[in-house]
DNA sequence: CGTCTATTTGAATGTACTCAAAAGCGGTGG
DNA sequence: CCACCGCTTTTGAGTACATTCAAATAGACG
C-alpha cells in the first residue's frame, strides 16, 4: 500500500525508517468511486491527496456551468487546490475521479505538523510545488504559442498512457478546446 | 536596501534578527540596464532574483523566434527557471529587464546551504513556489475560459498599475494575443 | 434491450491572425 | 530646437482556426 509513496518521496529526499515510519502513520487512507467529488469548490481543501491506484482530475467549472480539467493525476501524482490548502480558504478548483481511486492523504494538520517535525518533508513538498510551478508555465506558454493540433500531439507525446484512458470530452477540457474540434483534429 | 526583501519574508515567515543577518549575507546585489539580459534560455539558471526596484519578465522565445511573456516582476517579485535552478540543467525561459532594475539574489548553492542552516527559509520559498503554482494553473484556466477581451479586462482588473508601466506589446504577448489585437481590443 | 451520454459530421459563425500601410512617439545628433 | 530614424501603435481588408448548432451514429451501463 505504501510502496508507490515511499518511491515517490525517494525521488526528491533521502528519509530514514524511523521518520518513515512516522510520515506514513500520519498518512489517512480513502477509496473513492468513479465521478465521486473528492473537492467542491468553495469548500476548504483539508488535504493533499496522493493517486495510488485509479485517475483524479483537477478542474473549474465557470459561470456558464462549463468545467475546465487543468490536470489529470494518475498513480503517482498528488492533487489538490495548492492556494486553498495552503490558506485553509474556499477552493477555485474541484477534484473528483475520474475512475475508481484509491488515495492516500495528509490532513493539513497533520502535514503542518510534520514539517515542523521532518523538514526533509518540506523540502519534499517545495520540489514538488517548484516541479508544479514549472509545469503550468510551460503549459501556458504552450497554450499561448501552439494551436489545438500542436498541443494535443503534444499531450499524446507527454502521456500517451492517459490518452487512451480518459474519455476524449475530458482531454478536449484538458487542452481548452471543445470536444467536437478535438474529434475534427483526431480524425485526420 | 534590505526593507522590501525583509517584508517580503515576513509575509510568510517569523525570522529571527540573527537568522535574518544570516540570510542578507548570503545575498547578492547587482543592477540591471534596460533590455539586458538576466538568464538566456539553454543556460544555466544559476540564480533567484529579488526585484527591488523596477521590472524584469521571463518569456519563452519559440523556434520562429516570438517571443512569449509569462510573467512580469516588478518590485517585491521573485524571478527564475525554477525548473531549471531547481536541477541545475539549461533554461526553458529568459529573463530580461523592462526597465533599469536592481535587484537581490540567491546563488544555488548558497540557498541550497541556507535551505539547511535555515529551514524556515525552506518554508518560505515552498510557499512562494504553492502560490506561483496556483497562479498558473489559474491563468491557464483563465485562458481556456475567457477570451482576449476578459483577459484582458483581468490583467487590468489585478496590476493596474502594470499596465501603465509596460508596453503594450509586452501585455499583449503576457495575453497570449498580438499586439494588433491588442490595438483593437483597446479603443473599444 | 433501452436509455443516456459521448462522439462524429457538416454548415454557418465568430474570434483572433496576417499582411500592409499609415500615424504616433521617443531618442539622438546636427 | 528641430529633423530624422527606428520602433510601436493604429486601422482596414482578407484569412484561418476554432466555435456553435444541429442531427446522426456509436458506446456504456443498468
């Protein structure tokens, strides 16, 4: 159950079996069903999810009722509304899943707790925020300098794995463009 | 010289008077002429720069040679490749100067050494990474929902006082449109 | 099997772009 | 102080990328 999370923290710390241990007993455990809502937005995220088995997603829906997926989070990746969590305010983001998920997770307590505790965890968590950081500059950029067609080829590239698993509505969101276009590009 | 960067600490932390001398001494100061360049994309990112007074970006240039502003500094903003600083490999971004600038800076290795005398100095730049990392992910949906116009209507909405202070085909470029549109949008 | 949702296809529309030319503005040197 | 040069902004015409609307088809799930 833990294998995924501890090859996930040995990616950017190096942490002991003793503080092992201790990070994981702070960690909570939650199976969640497909289309199940994880987050609402204007509700307070309490805690960081990290993907152990299923699909997450990350979005906004707007005034028009329209959603829109900034990010998918397979096995390995940890979701969240970063601004809500960290400020304990209403989220601008939803997260609900995508598939049948199973998380674990850090309450905000209980990770405040722990990087006062093992700083190493605080460092974990500013890496993966700058790796966060980096990635949606990118995807700006991408956004700002590439059409529909050069970004989804990009995103078949980047995750060919999820393009074949995440329905083509929820990647068309994903890649701002509608789910009739996206269909257009595919057919060609 | 230190007032600006002091505050800007202790928006996110409490340090100490001694830990505070600490932290200025690993500090480094030069200033910067309009258009000159700070980092060139492919190099190193070897720094993290503090503005003090006046204004830098970090833009992308692509492979027709156009130029993508993704983010303005003026004083009190911190500016990097964060990917690149972070892992020491080249840069995806540039960073050049707006307009004469003076700027603060953190050299890898010495912020990487303070990271470890100082963790609280890790607890700030992990939540000054959350925060850039919850801005772009809410440009990027800014940009998938709204049109020019709105996003306009945004920038000008959130930096007033940017949008005096910089040219208009660096605002347009920010916006993800060209300059001719931005024209357009404006003597509306 | 039937219902509901997702995807495909085509036509008409809209948003933003390119190209081109003119006008404005800022700095420099005579 | 004015004249000139280069760069930025404006304006208009034609075009391209992506959208909306609508209808048909395909797929998923109880």
């Amino acid at each position: 159950m833990y294998d995924l999370i501890l090859r996930n923290f040995a990616m950017h710390i190096l942490i002991h079996e003793d503080e092992q241990r201790y990070v994981l007993a702070g960690l909570q455990h939650r199976n969640v069903k497909k289309n199940e809502v994880l987050l609402q937005a204007d509700e307070i995220c309490r805690n960081v999810y990290f993907v152990n088995q299923g699909c997450l997603r990350l979005f906004h829906t707007d005034r028009e009722g329209q959603d829109h997926n900034i990010l998918f989070c397979p096995e390995g990746w940890w979701a969240a509304d970063m601004a809500s969590f960290s400020a304990q305010k209403p989220a601008f983001f939803s997260i609900s899943a995508l598939e049948d998920t199973e998380v674990l997770y850090f309450n905000f307590n209980v990770l405040e707790r722990l990087y006062l505790e093992i700083p190493k965890l605080e460092r974990f968590f500013r890496i993966l925020s700058q790796n966060g950081f980096s990635l949606f500059q990118r995807r700006l950029t991408s956004s700002h300098s590439q059409t529909a067609e050069e970004r989804y080829a990009r995103f078949q590239r980047l995750y060919p794995a999820l393009e074949r698993r995440i329905a083509q509505k929820h990647i068309a969101s994903y890649l701002g463009i509608t789910p009739v276009f996206l269909s257009v590009i595919r057919n060609k």
